[in-house]
C-alpha cells in the first residue's frame, strides 16, 4: 500500500471492534399504514358503543314500531277477535255499544234477583234496598229456590246467563269472595243469592275498585317477530 508523502500510514487505520451497522432507512408508508390501523380500530370501537347505546335506550324498539306502521305513519294494531274489517268493533267502538255480552253494563241497566238462602229472616229485602240504592233495579226479592236453599256456604253466589256475562260480573263486584255462575237463561237479569258468610255489601269505593280489577285487562304481549 502507498502512503503519500508527509502522511503515516497508523492515520488511516481501523481500530476498535465496534462498526456501523449499515440498513435500509425506515420507510414513511409503515408509518402511514400504521397510523391508519390505529384510526380504523378508534371507528370500531365508538361504533361499538353507540350501538349499545341504542339497545340500552330502547331506540330499536321504536324502529321496529315504525316498521310496523301503515302507510299513514300510525301503529298497525292486533286485529280484535271474531272482528271484521269495516266493522264498527274493529274500528275502536267501545265494545258495550256493540252488544258485547261481557261489557260491563250501568247499575241503572241491570235487573237484579236478590234470593235469600240462609236462616236470616229479612236478609233478602235489606240487601234488595242495598242495590236499589246504588242504582240496580230491582227485579224478585224472596227466598232462594229449593236447589240453592241452605246450600249457599260463601257469602253469595251470582248467576247470569251468557247474554248477561257483563251484568253477573258488576253484581259480583258489589261482595267479596262471590261465586259467579253461568246457567242457561236468555235474558240479562242476575241472580244475587246470599250464602251462609254473607254479612253486607262492600261499601261504594271498594266495590268500585272491586270492579277495575276484575275488567283489567291483560298485558298486551311484546311483538318480537317480524309485522
């Protein structure tokens, strides 16, 4: 090896065991590509949570009801049994307009037969006055007929007939623990038989709320299917 004058040769040697490593610079697309992977994993992860937003707040119960709806944007409603389109029950006339046996009547519209089954001489006319009051008409006013005499253990017994349904179920109202039977007559008068527990009629409130509770209707069940 020459070594140019004025120059030693040790100036130019390599010493020490540490070298340069020598690679590819990084390059700017990795970076790129990874900054978009961390922006695709923050999308993910708010989308995640609006659509639990929307199961907790109830908003794809409100989709569904929307895409139940008719043209006109209301609700399509369950059709009413043994209705027929066009006529006026299917239209949300209030069932006793239409004759519905177990609507329930006015006091002012029910003839009640008010029969005495105990001992208690007296008991039948005392209680007859009871529902008078109340706005009943008054229909027989006696003693019970041979099959129901001293056989009445509750406190009554209320019998209607099938076109009297909603009449037996006001009457049944007016006192507690009433059993409430179906016989086979055409009218609809009620039978008000008083049994061995009776002691009086519930007072005007309780028997009104007597009443709500046995028309309460029951829960509409949640559409889960598709309309």
């Amino acid at each position: 090896m020459l070594t140019p004058q004025g120059l030693k040769g040790k100036q130019y040697r390599v010493t020490g065991n540490t070298y340069p490593r020598l690679g590819r610079p990084p390059k700017k697309s990795r970076k790129v590509i990874a900054a978009l992977a961390g922006l695709l994993a923050l999308a993910l992860v708010a989308l995640g949570g609006v659509q639990l937003y929307d199961i907790f707040t109830g908003r794809n119960k409100n989709a569904s009801a929307q895409a139940c709806a008719d043209p006109s944007g209301k609700p399509l409603a369950a059709p009413t049994p043994g209705a027929t389109p066009g006529t006026p029950a299917a239209s949300g006339a209030p069932a006793a307009a239409q004759g519905d046996p177990h609507a329930v009547p006015q006091p002012s519209a029910v003839t009640v037969n008010v029969y005495n089954a105990t001992t208690k001489a007296g008991l039948a006319g005392r209680t007859a006055e009871e529902f008078k009051k109340r706005g009943f008409v008054i229909g027989k006013v006696g003693n019970a007929p041979a099959e129901l005499d001293k056989k009445v253990p509750g406190t009554a017994q209320v019998i209607a007939g099938p076109a009297g349904a909603g009449a037996g179920t006001l009457v049944g109202s007016q006192i507690a623990g009433a059993a409430v039977t179906a016989d086979a007559r055409t009218d609809t008068t009620v039978d008000f038989v008083i049994g061995d527990s009776y002691n009086a009629l519930l007072d005007e409130t309780q028997a009104a709320a007597a009443l709500a509770l046995a028309t309460k209707p029951s829960p509409a069940p949640t559409a889960t299917g598709s309309c």
